[in-house]
C-alpha cells in the first residue's frame, strides 16, 4: 500500500517563516535503515540515555539546584557556560521524543526541564554561574560571561522541545529569558540600559528560530541587533570574539571557529528572513573563503589550539589540527541555511564531507567515549596530557561542548537530508528511509557509502502535474548513473543537480548509481603541511592509516606508492563493519640520523632510498581512535 501523504510541516531545527526568501524549504525525511540509521541507534540507545547521569556526576544539575535555592554545596565545574550541557542534551532528547522515546527519555526530560524552570529568577534572568558563584551580578563581562550564549542554547532547547512535542513548558522559561534580554540589550537610543553583545554568538540564529516558532518580530529584530553589532569594537576589537569587523565587510572567516559559525548561521537565517542582500552576499563570500582556504579534508575547521581559532588562508595543519566537533556541527548548520537560502548544492557537498568525517570522528563507535579536537595525524610516540584538547577519546570534558552538541545533531540529522520547492523536491543526502515534502512520498534504499547504488520509488504524489526530482550529484563523484523508467543519465550536471523533471506516479522508480572507485586527493600547492602528500578518499569518507592495522613499525616512515592501483576490501569484522582501501607503500630505509636530522638538500641520502614493502590498510577517518591508542595520519607522503 501506498503510504498516504501526511502533509505535515517539517519539525526540524530550522523551520523557515511563510515570508522567507530560501529558493528551498527543509522537507521532512526518516532514516529507517543503514549507515546513519546504526550511528543513531548508537546515540538513541547510549548516549542520550547517559546523558542525565553523566550531567549529574559533571554537577551541571547540582549547579541548577544551586540557583533554584534547592540544594546547599559548592558550584560544579569550570566555566560560566556549563548550563549549555543541560540545555544541548534537552535539545536532543527533544528530537528523539519526536521520533520514538527510548526507555524513561520522557521523564528525564520532564525532570530536567523542571529544574530548569525552577532555577530561573523571576524577571526570566537565568544562569547558574552569575547565580551562585558572581553574587547575581549580571552582563559585566560580556566578553567572557556566555550568559547570552547561554540563552541561545536555551532558547534551541526550547523550541526543539515545542516543536517535537508540542508543550509549553520550556518555550515558557526560554521566551521569559529572551523577553529579559529584549528588555536590557539594544542599539544606543533605544532607551534600553546595555548596548552590547556577546563574546560567543548563539543567541542570534536562536532567536531568529524563536520568532519563527513564536511568530513575535522583536526576536528577529533583536538577532539583527545582535549580529550587526558585532565588529565595532564593543567587546575590544578582537577576533576571537568576533568583534574585529562587521560581518558584512569581512572576507574571509576568523577567530574562534565556533563563535564564527554560529555568527555566521544567523546571518543566513536573518538573509533568509529579511531578504536582506548585503549580509546574504557577505555569508555567501565567507562561506567561499572558508571551502577554499580554511577547511581540511575531513570539514574540520579551526587550526589553532590557542584560541580555538581559524588560521591563515592554506594553514591546515595535521598533527596540530584542532578542527573541534562543535565547530563541525556548526559548520553543518550554517551550510544547512545557506543550501535552503541559494538552493545550491555545493553547500551539501560540504555538510556530507563533514558529517561522514570531522563531525562522526567526535563520537566513539560505542557513543560512550569523545573526541573534543579532531587531528588529521597522530605521530609515533605521541604522549598524550589527556583532558578536553587530547587525541584521545574521552568519557566527558571538563568542557564539554562537544558531546551533547553530537547528541543534538544526530537526533537531528533527518532535517538536514532534503528540501522542496515548489517545483520539487531536493535529494541532499543519500540514506536509507523515506523523503516527504508537499509533492511527494519518495522511499529510499542504499547501502550508501559503502556502495554507490541508491534506489528511490515514488510511495505517493498527489499531484498529475509535472515536478521535477532533483538528486544531488556529489562534488567528488567522477562518475555516476541515473536510471528512471525507460531512460538513462550519465551527465554532464552544471550545477550538482541532475534535475528530473516529468510527471510522476506512484510506483514510479528511479535508480542512481554513484562509482565509489577510491581515489588519491592532492591538496592546493599552498597548504604547505600536507606538500607531496596524498591521501585516500572513497565516495564520502576520508580513509587514514592507523597504527593498530601496521604492525612491525610506526606511520612516521611509510610512503604510499601512488603507482600502483588501490583496492577495496569490505571488512565486517572490522570497527563495526567498514570498507578498507588497500594501497601499497613502503616502509622508507631511515638511516641513523647520527646527532642531526638534515642534511644538504642535493645529498643522495639513505632517507630517500626505496625500504620494505609494506601493504597498506586506510580504513574510514570516523572510525579511528577505537582500538587501541595508537598514531594515525590521513595524509601519507609520496617520496
Ligand atoms: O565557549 C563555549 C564553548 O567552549 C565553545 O563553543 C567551545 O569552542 C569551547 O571553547
Ligand atoms: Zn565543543
């Protein structure tokens, strides 16, 4: 049977106003099966359900008792902003009521939202940081204080929780804080007491999506606000937090990395919403800067440890890459608004390349352990401090950002797969389940990344007129075929779509077919760290060599022998079951060094000479990091 259309509007993190000006709308989409199916089960059946637990050992609860007047002791933990841990894991568990509550996930969400209402003062001021430790003094340093960061995540909380289960509760306490602040922040004239913003942006896409979900324009107004007054020096003119140059002039994206997403996102949802040009073209001309300069193969983005920040144009470094998982979600939400705002398929090319490497790579395959930082290479006899920055998996972070941020974009990911317009519907990412949108039931079946093949059936359309199919055709894609009804595509695709436009009825299929041959990736001239090196790529996923699959010697002395051809080997007996690339390499003759590594550049040294052959094993860059701990590198030089 046919499934029946449901009409219902998509409930995802990003609901566009009925005035916005997206060339698409998200359209609503199930994961049932496959790949992301797997990584979402890991997260519905362990990491959420240790959320509350690991919050309540971390003392963020305890901090929310505190504040409440509930609870006597000492404040928990580090940082002004560890509320934000209660607000993201509420913010996914909020998406996984919408799709099916696992164990007793209501009920702690009751529990916590509860305790959140509870600590708000009543004026709607919250934050248990200026609560208990700072006396209730409030907005003296915004530089540093998150407390508007922190609504921001409170306010997405809120909105995902009214959107996946339609109660008032959270949007309560959330509207009341975004009221307070409506009430204390605004431009010089406005009468209002503090014209200021915050050192870490959040509070401005979150406040578009509050007046998306509320309809009250003063939010919008007050994200425009905030957005444009960052870059005048409000905060001490520094990058870090945003504040060196307005967004609309700047051209190229700096400082912390997560503070410049997130900025970044709402500058699209404003464009979006407003049709406000000029921040369109400046979020259009940043996005461009950052794809070209500034992103590493795996997405990740950031390449200074010291201020979390972005670096110069080409400065990817590897070992000391810092590429943190927050930054890879984030990345994933603003590209996500500028695909919906254009309607080009470049942006998803770019949130599939994150999502399968720099973002997966934060989560162990178990969901139990963390990556904070997310490096391209990890040396022989690397020692490791451990803490948030190591290369280590970790149970939780003194900060931990980054693990309830993964929780909400996996519980999430079904808003990020497919948009319509009114002309059709958009295939952005490829997963076994079901695409819906005003037009169309569309199933979906594939085993994809680990084979090319996608197989789409129309379950329903309720229309006889013509509208137009369009699959995104994937940037790193050489070669591909579509198969629909009597007829075949192979290409060209300008734009990456290939559009298929007819009529269409139930019943109706259509095959797509991606070659997944592996390939070897060379890098712009200008990213010095990774010259006369290649690395491993097959459909989506960057491949890294890892210690635990080379015994008999380290990673530092391999080079890959790029004349020879690279096989494939599924392995289900491996981290869950994965497809090797098997390359050949060789294990180069390194002499003894004497008491010094170099010599004259025309020196026919011994490091140069041909060593053992060596059979190389590149498994999936998201799967590294789960045996033992070991070194790693994705790029592998050539000579
Ligand atoms: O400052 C709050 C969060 O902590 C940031 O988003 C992360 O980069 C980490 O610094
Ligand atoms: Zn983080």
């Amino acid at each position: 049977m046919p499934r029946t259309h449901s009409a219902l509007p998509p409930t995802g993190p990003v609901r566009l106003g009925p005035d916005a000006r997206a060339a698409l709308r998200p359209a609503t989409a199930g994961i049932t099966a496959g790949f992301w199916h797997t990584r979402r089960e890991v997260n519905t059946r362990t990491s959420l359900p240790q959320g509350p637990e690991l919050l309540e050992s971390a003392g963020n609860l305890h901090n929310l008792r505190l504040a409440a007047g509930t609870a006597e002791g000492e404040f928990q933990g580090a940082y002004p902003f560890v509320d934000t841990d209660v607000y993201k894991w509420l913010e996914a568990a909020s998406w996984q009521l919408a799709q099916e509550p696992a164990g007793d996930l209501r009920a702690h969400v009751d529990r916590l939202i509860a305790l959140v209402a509870e600590a708000q003062q009543p004026d709607g001021y919250l934050n248990t940081w200026f609560q208990v430790v700072k006396g209730g003094e409030r907005y003296q340093d915004l530089r540093w204080g998150h407390e508007l960061y922190c609504a921001g995540h409170l306010i997405q909380a809120a909105v995902a929780h009214h959107r996946a289960t339609g109660r008032p509760e959270l949007l309560d306490v959330a509207r009341k804080f975004a009221d307070h602040v409506d009430s204390v922040f605004g431009p010089p004239g406005s009468g209002k007491p503090i014209d200021g913003i915050d050192g870490h942006p959040e509070i401005e896409t979150a406040l578009v999506e509050l007046h998306r979900e509320t309809g009250e324009r003063r939010y919008l107004d007050l994200a425009a606000y905030f957005v444009d007054r960052h870059g005048h020096g409000l905060l001490g003119g520094e990058a870090y937090c945003q504040d060196r140059v307005p967004v609309r002039e700047a051209t190229n994206v700096e400082g912390h990395a997560v503070r410049q997403l997130y900025l970044l996102a709402a500058a699209a949802d404003l464009a979006t919403e407003t049709g406000d040009e000029e921040l369109r073209a400046a979020a259009e001309r940043l996005w461009h800067a950052m794809a070209t300069t500034k992103t590493h193969l795996t997405g990740g983005l950031g390449a200074h440890h010291s201020g979390e920040d972005f670096g110069d144009p080409y400065e990817l470094p590897n070992e000391r890459a810092y590429c943190e998982t927050c930054a890879a979600i984030a990345s994933v939400q603003w590209s996500w608004r500028m695909a919906l705002l254009t309607g080009e398929a470049r942006y998803s090319d770019l949130i599939e390349r994150t999502l399968y490497n720099g973002f997966l790579a934060g989560v162990s395959l178990d969901g139990e352990r963390w990556l904070y930082v997310n490096p391209l290479q990890i040396r022989d006899g690397h020692t490791d401090p451990g803490g948030d920055k190591s290369a280590r998996r970790t149970r939780w972070f003194r900060c931990a950002c980054c693990p309830p941020n993964v929780m909400r974009l996996l519980a999430s990911l079904e808003h990020y797969l497919a948009s319509s317009d009114d002309d059709g519907l958009q295939i952005h990412q490829y997963v076994t389940g079901r695409y819906e949108s005003d037009l169309a039931v569309i199933g979906a079946e594939t085993d994809y990344p680990w084979h090319g093949t996608i197989a789409l059936t129309v379950e329903d359309t309720p229309t006889d007129r013509p509208w137009t199919l369009s699959l995104r055709i994937p940037q790193w894609c050489r070669e591909f075929r579509v198969r629909c009804g009597e007829e075949t595509y192979d290409g060209p695709v300008a734009d990456g779509w290939l559009r298929l436009h007819r009529t269409w009825a139930p019943g109706d299929k259509v095959v797509l077919e991606l070659a997944l041959e592996p390939r070897l990736t060379t890098a712009d001239p200008r990213v010095d760290a990774v010259r006369g090196c290649v690395a491993i790529e097959r459909g989506p996923l960057v491949h890294c060599l890892e210690g635990a699959d080379h015994p008999g010697g380290g990673l530092d002395d391999i080079v890959i022998d790029t004349t020879r051809p690279l096989a494939v080997k599924h392995r289900p007996d491996l981290l869950g079951g994965v497809t090797t690339v098997v390359a050949a390499g060789r294990r180069r003759g390194v002499p003894d060094a004497g008491w010094w590594p170099y010599g004259p550049a025309d020196d026919a040294s011994p490091r140069r000479q041909d060593g053992e052959l060596v059979e190389l094993t590149a498994i999936p860059y998201y799967a590294w990091a789960n045996r033992e701990n070991g070194s790693m590198r994705v790029w592998l030089p050539t000579s």
